[in-house]
C-alpha cells in the first residue's frame, strides 16, 4: 500500500463476534440503576472502500465525515444542505487516525476517527446544531407479526460461558440502526419472551402495563412498536414515551427489516436532536468533558482534587460547575483524546471510577469477565502504533451479521435531577468517587 503520511495511533477491534462482546455491556446499561448514556466515539466511524490506496482513503474520508456529521448533529437534514459541500472537501484534513483493515476476501474497510473540535466547528460554520454524547436511553418493546405467528423482540440469550447470541434479524436491524444514529437503545431481556399477555399490550401499545414491566430496567423513554407484514414489505406503528416527549399513532413503511428499523430510529434520532442539540456558539476551542465527583464533602476536598485534575497532562483548565455538600462536577477542558485523560486518571488512586466499579460488580454477578474484557479493549484500551498500513485478518462482517460498531455506550451514573441537565449539555460526562488520601487527610500531592 502506498504511504500516506501520517503517523497515527490504532486500535484492534475484535470484528467476527462483536455483538458477542457488545450485549453483555447493553445489559450492564439496562439493568443499572442510571439512565442517562454517554456514547463514547461518536467521531469514529468504519466504511467500505475499494482499496487502499490515496484515492480511496479521500472517498472513505469522505463518506466517512458524512455519517459522523449525522451522528453529531443528530438531524438527517444536515446531508442535505448545500454549505456542505465545502465542509466534505476538507474531510480527509479533519482525520485524526485511520487505519485500512483487509480479510475473509470481502474487500477492505477503512476505520477513521475525526477530531471532534474539528467536526463540531464545521457545523458551527455551516450553522448546523450539535447533539452532545449524553443522549436518552430508549427502552424498546417491539412486537413482529407475521402471518399467525407474534413475537417480543429481546435481548439476545446468554449462554453458559458468558457470550450472547447475534439476537434475530429484527434485533440485529434496529441495533444497527440505532449505532449508525449514536442513539442508545435497549430492549427487554429474554424472560419476557414468552409472556403473552404482556406481548398483547405492546401490539395494542398500552402503555400502562409497559411502564409496570419496565420499572426495573433504566430507561428515559419508552418505544412501544408493533411490526407486521404490508404487501411485501413491511408496516410499523409506533407509541413514544417519556421526557415530556407525548408521540403516538405514528406509522411507517419499508421494504426490509433493516430499512423499517432505519427509518424509525432516525425519525427518533431527529425528534431527540431538536430537543437536545445545542446551538453552534456553545462549541468551544478545545475538547470539554464534566467530571462528577462525589464524596466531596469539604473544602480540602475540592481544593485536593481540582488541584490533582490541573497536574494532568492533558489538563488544560478545570472550572467548577454545580457544587452540592457532597458532590462536585467539575468542567474539564482537555487536549488529545477522552481515552488518554481517562488514563492520566487511572494513575491517581484518589479517582475511582464509578463506572469502573458499576461493571465489575455487573461482570462478576453474570461471570462474564471475559467478555468484558474484550469491550473494554474494543473502547480503547490496547494501541499499537502504525503509519496508513493494512492490517490483515480483520474480516468484515459477514452474510446476517451487523457491521461492528466503532463506539460503545455507558451509564452516565447520574441522579434522576441531574440527567436533563446532561441531555442539554454538548459535553460527555465522567463519574468518580473521590478517595481521599488517608495520611494527608485529602490534601495530598500528585502520585
């Protein structure tokens, strides 16, 4: 392959059973006791291309900045301006990393991740909004008829060693659909498979049963969806629920599963963005993130770990935003990546990670270890340096398999009154619990 010139930092990504790795952690969300997602890697994204040489990794870049542009600004209007032209010819220039990967005998693909300030400030050029990583988890019950035969889409099943099913081609269709929109979106487990009282309630989208059966599952909003056959595609009908958002008799139709679940979840996805997209003023200079810290309860405290925040390295200021007698959150502005302040974080034992803490208890109970492990990685975790090269033995996603996505979600860890306040906000959130050092009663220096 030709050199391309640029020196980037790359991340194997485990790409032959993915959803394997994936659904596990979609659990992990369903069954906390948050609701709110940030979706980490909203500016990564994976394309087919011909090959790999200069030409396609324009045409990659390209199509590649068209689908995170969707993504961040959350409307399928954006695709459609005119200004964008302008802002697609400087793609390949707002690349941070790619890498082309090569295998099974099904092509290449080119995996690209864009600088976020980069993104957000072409769409402040072009006036277009920004739809911050902190979104609402939707909680889906979908009903499929077809012909006699009715059933409860729901989370794959989780077999003896920890690893799901690929779930049906429904799942699989709205799954895909929604990590092309960054939307979260969630469905219920399989012990609901067979309840039919309660698949009679979504096909007739009572809702009141539904909010019953969804009280222990995290959700912000409630999809209740029935599907059935319409000529030779497909019809659905939809009830949406929550946030003070009220959207009922609602339908659609399709010629396939996967355009039916594309087009309800980008209808979602835009109905979600009007509400919580920000204007383009709001972006600033830098990357931005809010770090909660609980366990806060005294000025030392606060002084302890503002001060251990501003020695990081890729700390560039550190600003307090809401202050309570236990808890702080603290606005950070950053160079570099999310994964790599995470990082400088984890060397600072007085920063624990609540999410951290939230997934090995999850990981423990469902003895799922393994699995999660190789989530973790997939977000970030192992990197080997290479400049623009192939990378073989990669497969591509195969015949009824979702093409893997390149970012995950996690749980926000936030209080109920906190998390409308996340939605309105452009930057994704961080949840510590400070752990004072005991000799120095929380006053101590950096590590």
């Amino acid at each position: 392959m030709p050199g391309h010139g640029l020196t980037h930092k790359t991340t194997t990504f485990p790409n032959a059973r993915w959803l394997r790795r994936l659904v596990p952690l979609l659990l992990a969300l369903v069954w906390s006791s948050a609701s709110a997602v940030t979706v980490e890697g909203l500016y990564a994204v994976e394309v087919p291309v011909a090959g790999s040489g200069q030409s396609q990794l324009e045409a990659g870049a390209r199509e590649g900045l068209k689908q995170v542009l969707l993504r961040v600004s959350g409307h399928s209007s954006i695709l459609q301006r005119e200004e964008l032209a302008p802002v697609l010819e400087q793609s390949e220039s707002l690349l941070q990393t790619y890498q082309f990967l090569r295998g099974g005998g099904r092509g290449y693909r080119l995996r690209m991740t864009f600088g976020a300030v980069g993104v957000n400030q072409a769409l402040s050029s072009i006036d277009a909004p920004v739809w911050g990583a902190n979104r609402p988890l939707a909680l889906a019950w979908v009903a499929v008829q077809q012909g006699a035969s009715r059933e409860l889409v729901t989370q794959p099943r989780i077999n003896d060693d920890g690893e799901a099913a690929s779930g049906g081609r429904w799942y699989r269709a709205f799954q895909a659909a929604a990590a092309r929109r960054g939307l979260p979106l969630a469905f219920p487990p399989q012990a609901w498979a067979g309840d039919r009282e309660l698949l009679s309630e979504v096909w007739g989208q009572f809702l009141g049963e539904l909010r019953s059966a969804s009280e222990d599952l995290s959700h912000d909003l409630l999809a209740s969806v029935r599907i059935s056959r319409s000529g030779g595609g497909w019809q659905g009908a939809w009830v949406l629920d929550g946030r003070g958002l009220e959207e009922s008799d609602r339908a659609i139709e399709a010629g396939s599963p996967e355009a039916l679940a594309e087009r309800m979840v980008s209808h979602w996805a835009d109905l979600l963005a009007s509400r919580y997209a920000v204007a383009a003023g709001e972006i600033a200079d830098s990357p931005q993130v809010d770090i909660v810290l609980d366990n806060v309860e005294r000025m030392t405290d606060y002084a302890a770990a503002k001060a251990a925040l501003d020695g990081l390295t890729p700390v560039l200021k550190v600003g307090p935003v809401r202050v309570t007698p236990t808890r702080v959150v603290l606005r950070v502005a950053f160079s570099g990546e999310l994964a790599q302040l995470r990082e400088y974080m984890a060397l600072d034992p007085r920063f624990v990670s609540e999410e951290a803490t939230v997934m090995a208890a999850e990981d423990n109970a469902a003895e799922g270890i393994a699995a999660a492990d190789d989530v973790a990685q997939t977000a970030g975790g192992q990197s080997t340096e290479t400049a623009g090269g192939d990378v073989d033995g990669q497969a591509a996603a195969g015949e009824g398999e979702v093409a893997p996505p390149v970012f995950r979600y996690q749980s926000s860890a936030l209080n109920p009154e906190d998390s409308e306040q996340a939605f309105e906000s452009l930057y994704p959130i961080l949840h510590y619990r400070w752990q004072r050092a005991p000799s120095a009663g929380g006053d101590a220096g950096q590590p």
